[in-house]
C-alpha cells in the first residue's frame, strides 16, 4: 500500500511519501496559470508562481484553495493530478493502492471536507481521510499526545492560522481563521507604496517579508525593492528597513494572540494549569518570521517553541500520523463516510 500525505496550502502545496522511507517528495507553490480566453492551463507549481505580475492580460495566475478552502475544483484537481504525476504516481494501478491523508484546517466545515471529497474522487484516491491540522503541527513539532498532558499548538501560515489545545483524545478547544502570511504580504505591498512612492509586486513583497521581517522592537535589516515608481511612472528601486514594514506584520500576530487568549480562557481549570505549564509549540512558514517565537512568549505568558523547520510541521506530522497505526485510528476520519 502507497502511503501519501497531502497538505494543499493556500501558498504550497506539499506530498509526503510514508511507505518507505521516501519522507516529503514535493513541495510547490499552489498555483496555476491560466489563459483567460480559452481556460487552458499554461503552468503549474514554481513554473506558475514565476509569472506572478509578469504575464500578458490575457493570463491569469489562480490560487485554487485559498484561506483553507478550495475555491476552484477544476483548477485544484488539474494542480494535484500534476503535482501526483510529478512524484510518478498517474497511473490507475498506483492510485488504486494509494492511501492519502488530507491535512484539513481545525473544525473544517461540511462544505470543506465535501469540496476535498470531491477533489479525492477527481484525482481517482479512492482510500482518502483527512486529520486536522493541530494533531498534525503537534506531531510535526515532536509533542507527545496523551489523554494526561494536553498540547497548545499555533500553526500560522499563508492563508490561515489555526490554534488548538488537544489531547489523544480529541481537540479541547480551537479554531481556525483566515489571516496569514498572504495578508502581510498585500500589506507590505501598499506599506511600499504608501512610504516609498514604489509600486511592488506580490513576490517582492514577500521577499521583504522573508529578508526582514521581524518582531523585534529594534530591527534593523535593511533590503531593496524594485518596481513602479508611482510619482516618475518609470521602473525605479528604493532601500527598506525592517522597522517600516514591521507593523504590517506584527498586527496579524497580535490578531492570532487575541484569538490564542480566546482559545485559552475557556479551557478547565486543570487543563489551563497544564498548558501554563508545558508552553506553546508554534508551527507554520510564518514561525521563522525574526522573533516570532518571543514575540508571541511574552504576549502569551508562557514558553513558545517553534520546530526546526516549522513550515514543514503539518506535513512531517501527516506522514508520521500515517506510519502510527494505532494514532492513525484515532486521529484520521474517512473524507466520505
């Protein structure tokens, strides 16, 4: 039997192999080009995301989930089949003796895990379950569920954060919410614009946000932006400093501790005690934003980890859920009963 992880992020998507020793074996952008007069599918993955603000009118480049969702099933399942394709495994025979595990966001809806359900069944995975995304960034962060010690994990990503208190038995409290590292990046494109006179593109400004973003009251990395200038209208270039685009960061860290706090204050007494106690373990591309893991310390109180490779959380934990059989019993659910 194939054993196949799959997170289908909104930024990227990302395959882990679990039969074997294979580990994760695709990791690309989620995104499609399309010509927008005939629907033809031109590019996808990194082939797509290098035309980001650098097509014609007539191409279109499309994130097909976005903040957790699937937002366009046909250009969802074409991604997925060529992402599948990619790590050979297109054939019925192969796809017919595969099984697959869904990284779903906390409490996912009825309407999401039909959506998955269909994308399951248009890319021919018969033998689909789905696990949220909590268990998955706790196991990828190395914690140790039991029914005893509960676990407080907050995974930030591009397009939606998740935040849980759980145990081997269930999730005690949590949530899910649309703010990312997508959002940052709009903000720092108009921060740019607004400061500098610059008009950048989408993965400028994520550049910026990965050079030098930061939450540290005294950052001060500095990086150049290249665009529009909106004053000459001619392509120009200006120096940024952290501390200019920090605040379009820190805000949607604050959102995610305000919703941290919410989760935490509804927990029994006995369970809040624990968490005080064990921590926090962070997750998600946005952990390895410069001081993530103190920042959100010392609005929370308690200790905050954050994984070695913390964008890779929910995957690695995905493909460790399905090598646990036992876990995999408990924590995995059919997509369709």
């Amino acid at each position: 039997m194939i054993k196949l992880a799959i997170d289908l992020g909104s930024s990227v998507t990302k395959i882990f192999r679990a039969d074997g020793g294979s580990g994760i074996v695709l990791a690309e952008p989620s995104a499609v080009a399309v010509d927008g007069l005939t629907g033809e599918i031109k590019a996808i993955g990194k082939d797509a995301k290098k035309l980001v603000g650098k097509t014609t009118e007539y191409t279109e480049i499309v994130f097909p989930v976005y903040e957790g969702e699937i937002r366009n099933g046909r250009l969802a399942a074409e991604m997925l089949r060529e992402f599948l394709r990619r790590v050979n495994l297109d054939s019925a025979a192969a796809l017919r003796k595969t099984e697959v595990l869904f990284a779903l966001p906390c409490g996912a809806s009825e309407d999401i895990r039909s959506a998955y359900t269909t994308l399951a069944e248009e890319c021919r995975l018969k033998n689909a379950y789905y696990a949220e995304v909590p268990y998955l960034s706790a196991l990828g962060s190395e914690a140790v569920l039991s029914e005893s010690d509960p676990v407080f994990t907050i995974d930030i990503g591009g397009g939606i954060t998740n935040i849980a208190v759980l145990s081997a038995e269930g999730i005690i409290a949590g949530l899910s919410m649309n703010i990312g590292g997508n959002n940052m990046d709009a903000d720092i494109a108009d921060r740019v614009e607004k400061v500098k006179y610059l008009r950048i593109g989408a993965l400028t400004a994520e550049r910026l946000k990965n050079e030098i973003g930061s939450l540290s009251s005294q950052a001060r990395g500095t990086s150049v932006a290249e665009g529009i200038s909106v004053t000459q209208y001619r392509p120009a270039g200006v120096s940024v400093q952290a501390c200019e685009i920090a605040d379009c960061i820190s805000v949607y860290f604050d959102k995610a501790v305000e919703y941290a706090l919410y989760v935490l204050k509804g927990l029994p007494a006995e369970v809040a005690a624990a968490v005080n106690k064990n921590g926090a373990y962070l997750s998600g591309g946005l952990a390895r934003i410069s001081f993530a893991a103190e920042y959100l310390s010392d609005k929370l109180g308690m200790r905050v980890r954050t994984c070695p490779e913390p964008q890779y959380a929910v995957i690695t934990g995905a493909g460790a859920l399905l090598r646990d059989k036992k876990l995999f019993r408990t924590l995995a659910m059919p997509l369709s009963e």
